[in-house]
C-alpha cells in the first residue's frame, strides 16, 4: 500500500527543489580574498549607487569572483582598468583603493573655492612687503584682470618646469631689448614665422 505523504512532506520535496534548482542555476560565488588582490575593472557604473564599480579578481584557488565594490572618494575608475582592491578582515566587502593602468582619459578633479574676495572696479588688491613697499598689484579694466608687479626690477623663479597656455600670446618690451637665454636647444615652432 503506497505510503501518502503530509502536506509538510511534500512542502519540503517542493522546497527542496526549487532550492537545488535555484543553486544549479546560480551557483554561490567565491569569497572575495582578504587583503590586497588585483583586479578589473568590469563596469564603472552601478545601476542604483555611486563611487561603487563592478571588480572581478581570480583566487589563490583559480577561482573568478566578481563584486560592486565601493571606490576611494576621488578615484576615478574606468572600465578595462586594472585596479587594487584591499579587504580587511571582519568587513563585509572590499574596497577599491588605486588604479594601477588606467586607459581612460580621467575627468579633472573637482575644486572648491576656498575663500572669495571681492573688489569693485575703481578698487585693487595690493601685496605689500614688512616694509611696506607695494610688490604686486590685482586690478581689473575693460579687458579683464590685470598683474602688475610693482618693483621696477622683477623675476619669476621656480623649480620646475614653466608652461604658458592662452588663445593667443604677446610679448612687449616697450624700452631695451629681449633676451632669451636656454643651456640646450630653442626650438620655435608655427605655421609661419616672421622675422625683421
């Protein structure tokens, strides 16, 4: 005589089912490791979140394991970049801490205006030395703003390298000559080039 089943039996078959079906067909993923591993950057945009990006690593085992893991405030990652993921012990999830190779152009950062000082037209921002003596002027005209160094005789120095960046430059020594000086090559370079 077949044995009939209660009706908490055959919730349990059910269950445990579907349970086996759901496993087969989304298997559990790796843990991601502990520490600091190497990455990809699979997606840079989260479909709800911000400053989290899809990473995906292999384990020590060979094992693929893929994460929407949150970003450093300020980094920005792109996708196919190679980034490092750090994981520290007892948190729930990594955290990607620098790009390593990164091919994609990068936004420039952000700034904010720290502080804002405000003069009218017929007003001018002044710099002067312990002794009182006026060096550098800030003023605007009907072009724009206006540096004005205030000693007859001034240099600009620095360490580096210096780059000048405008839509259009010009150079005037309204009395004396002009004196370019270089301890390697002068190279100019235009569409054409005038001398008299």
């Amino acid at each position: 005589m077949p044995t009939r089943l209660t009706k908490t039996q055959e919730l349990e078959i059910q269950t445990g089912e579907e349970t086996l079906d759901q496993l087969l067909s989304n298997p559990p993923q790796p843990v991601w490791p502990e520490g600091h591993v190497l990455a990809t950057c699979l997606d840079d945009r989260h479909p709800v979140l911000t400053d989290r990006v899809l990473v995906r690593c292999e384990t020590a085992l060979g094992q693929a394991c893929q994460t929407w893991a949150p970003t450093l405030k300020g980094l920005s990652v792109r996708v196919a970049d190679r980034v490092l993921v750090l994981k520290l012990p007892r948190e729930l999830e990594p955290v990607v801490v620098g790009v390593l190779d990164g091919f994609s152009n990068r936004p420039e950062p952000s700034t904010q205006i720290a502080q804002v000082l405000e003069i009218k037209a017929d007003e001018v921002l002044q710099i002067n030395a312990e002794n009182g003596q006026g060096l550098v002027q800030i003023t605007q005209n009907q072009a724009g703003p206006v540096v004005r160094l205030l000693k007859a005789d001034s240099q600009i120095e620095l360490p580096g390298k210096l780059c000048l960046s405008a839509t259009a430059i010009e150079m005037q020594a309204r009395s004396g000559g002009v004196r370019i000086e270089a301890t390697d090559d002068v190279k100019i370079a235009g569409e054409t080039i005038h001398l008299n």
